[in-house]
C-alpha cells in the first residue's frame, strides 16, 4: 500500500496539481499580483535607473561644462546647476517608480499606499531642489551683504534651509493624514520648557543677532574687548563668537558680552597714530630746539605716508619741562592701519629723528639723572671733641 500510495503521489495527475498550484502562486502570490508583472515592474524601474546615469552623463555634466567654460556665465549659475544636480537625477528614479507602481495596478488599500507613496516622493525631490537652491541663490544677492554683513545673512540662509525643511516634512506627513496641528502644539510647549532652561542660550542669541545688526565687527576684524580678550574674530555662532588671540589660542567669548561690554574694532580705524614723547638734555638752546621741531614736521609733511591736515591733527611742540629733559610731544597718523607697515613707517621715523637731534642740532636726548648739590666740604681739622654732659 505504501508503494501505491507514492506512485499516485508521483503520477501525472499529482504533477498537475503541483503546477496548478505554481500557476496560482504566479498570478496570486505576492499582494495579489502576478508575479509576473513585479518582474516587469523591477525591469521598468531599471530602465529609469540606466536612464538616469544616461542623463547625467550626457545633459547634466554637459551643461556643467558649458557653464564653466563660458567666460560670461555668473557665478550664480554654475552654483544652481550643481545645486540642482542630485535632485535632477532622482526625477528618473521616481518616474521609474510612478509607471512601476501603475503597472503592477493594486488594489485598495495598497492603491492609496502606492500613490501617496508616489506623492510623498515627488515632494521630498521638489524641498531637495528647495534646500540647495538656498545657498547658490543667496550668492546673487551679493548687496544683500553691504547691508546685512556676511555673517548675518550666513544666518538667514541656515534659517531658510531650515524652514524648508520643516514645511517639507509637515506637508509630507499632511499627505499621509498625520495631523501636525498636536505635533506643533506639542513643540511650543516643549520650546517654553526648553526657554526656561535656556535662558542664557537665547540671550547669547539675541545678542549675536544685535552684533550683527549694528556691525559692531565682522569675521576677520581686530578686535578689543576690556578684560576679556584681543585678537581677531573668526567665526561669530548663534550662541559665541570665536576670537583668535595673537598667540593664536582660540577664544569662545558668550555673545552677551561682547553685546554688553565695550569692544574696540581697530580695524575699521582709518589712520593709526603715533604719539612721542622726546625728550633732549636741558644744554639745548632755543635755537636747537625750533630746529628739532621744524625738521621732524617737516619730514612728516613731505612723506606722503603720513595722513596730513586737515584730514588730521599732526603737530611737534615743546610739552614740558621735565625733571631730566626738555619734552617736546610728537602726535600724527600714518594713512595705513596694517600694523607692519605702520611699524616700518614709525622705524624710519625715529631713525630721522635721532639723525636730526644729534646730527643736525648738535644736541642730545635727555636720561634720568640726579644732581647732588653740597654747599659745604669738611675741612682738614680735626673736629672738636664735645664731652658728654654730667649726668
């Protein structure tokens, strides 16, 4: 019996049953769908995938090399082609997946799951493309940054990117009938607890924005802050500016503070000083002493690296009578702020100086000395001896 059994099992009726059964997997198996058809959708959806490396290649690299080798092209443009580039490339991929997805022709609910699936698609490219245009654009808007300074507009573009983003993912979850009315409901709360417990962060905030508002500085300035640091200013951030000391030690100064102390910016200085004080030894005539004075201004004012009046106040006069020296008070400005060439510039100077006081007057800078005046000198006698009185 056992032997009978398997040779029907084994028989042509058994296989047929078999293949009745292959035959209703292939039409029914997966979602209800021939199986078939998920073949030639897989195959439509690498059709867009060689589609979209066909498209790249030929169209989106061949306009980047037109618009990098025209010499006419602004630079905007370049910068949005690239920005557009990926979510180009994935237009391809979502037809692929739109013609798939309508070959396959579920039915509900995998219909309605399908094409907001499509949707929900269309709308990530479409924020994608959003998203990166913000930076290339904000390039063309290159006065924006004689208003608003660099910095604050640097800003307003990671404020816009993330605007996109959130309006993006609300109305991608607005398709799906997810309610974002609770979910933001829900964020308020959270940001007045979070508020609370950040007071300092969102004073730090407000104070960088006011920074940059007023353009008490910008990246790459020289700044002073009385107390807390000098150097120059790297990177202002939503909660803390960056200044590198001279040293070159990185320091991270709260934006409150620069908001609410004094800070000198000498880099929007538009001369840089010299102020002298000379002094020459008390032998020096009058006559030596206006020759000083006229030659120094003299060369001032005939070296067209000095700032001249009126546009400054540039003088030499004798100031003081000193305890050792005669002072005369030298005040006047350079044109140039760069700090080494303001040195060169105050070198060659002194040097003219020191040639005009010993060489040309004849006479001598003044050092701090003591005189000592005795108007009597012991004499060769022996001093009388005073005996001590009787007690």
């Amino acid at each position: 019996m056992p032997n009978a059994t398997a040779k029907n099992i084994l028989s042509a009726e058994g296989l047929k049953q078999f293949w009745t059964l292959v035959v209703d997997v292939w039409k029914n198996g997966v979602l209800g769908v021939n199986v078939g058809h998920f073949v030639v959708a897989l195959g439509i959806l690498i059709l867009f995938l060689i589609l979209r490396r066909l498209l790249t290649k030929f169209i989106m690299n061949r306009l980047e090399r037109l618009v990098d080798a025209s010499p006419t092209a602004p630079r905007a443009d370049n910068s949005i082609l690239r920005a557009l580039k990926e979510p180009v490339r994935f237009i391809p991929v979502v037809l692929g997946i739109f013609f798939a997805l309508q070959y396959l022709d579920f039915q509900e609910p995998l219909e309605s799951f399908a094409d907001n699936f499509t949707k929900s698609l269309i709308l990530f490219d479409i924020f994608w493309a959003f998203f990166n245009l913000v930076t290339p654009v904000s390039l063309a808007f290159e006065k924006l940054e004689r208003v608003l300074t660099s910095s604050l507009v640097s800003w307003l573009v990671k404020l816009i990117k993330f605007l996109v983003v959130l309006v993006g993912a609300a109305s991608i979850l607005k398709l799906w009938g997810i309610d974002i009315g609770p979910i933001l409901a829900g964020l308020g709360l959270f940001s007045v607890a979070v508020a609370l417990g950040a007071k300092d962060l969102f004073q730090n905030l407000i104070a960088g924005i006011s920074i940059l508002a007023e353009r008490r500085f910008r990246i790459g300035d020289w700044i002073l802050v009385d107390g807390k640091v000098e150097g120059t200013v790297e990177t202002i951030g939503f909660r803390s500016t960056l200044v590198r000391r001279f040293d070159k030690a990185p320091v991270y100064v709260p934006n409150a503070t620069l908001s609410d102390n004094c800070v000198t910016n000498f880099s929007m200085m538009t001369h840089r000083r010299i102020r002298w004080v000379i002094g020459v030894e008390y032998r020096t005539t009058v006559e030596q002493l206006r020759l000083i004075r006229d030659r120094v201004m003299e060369y001032i004012q005939d070296n067209k690296e000095f700032a001249h009046p009126p546009e400054v106040t540039t003088f030499m006069r004798v100031e003081a009578f000193n305890d050792s020296s005669i002072d005369f008070l030298l005040y006047c400005f350079t044109k140039t702020t760069v700090w080494t060439e303001w040195l060169r510039i105050r070198e060659e100077l002194a040097f003219r100086i020191k040639q005009i006081v010993e060489d040309e007057a004849g006479t001598a800078f003044a050092f701090p000395s003591q005189s000592v005046y005795v108007e009597t000198l012991p004499g060769e006698n022996p001093e009388a001896f005073i005996p001590p009185a009787n007690d």
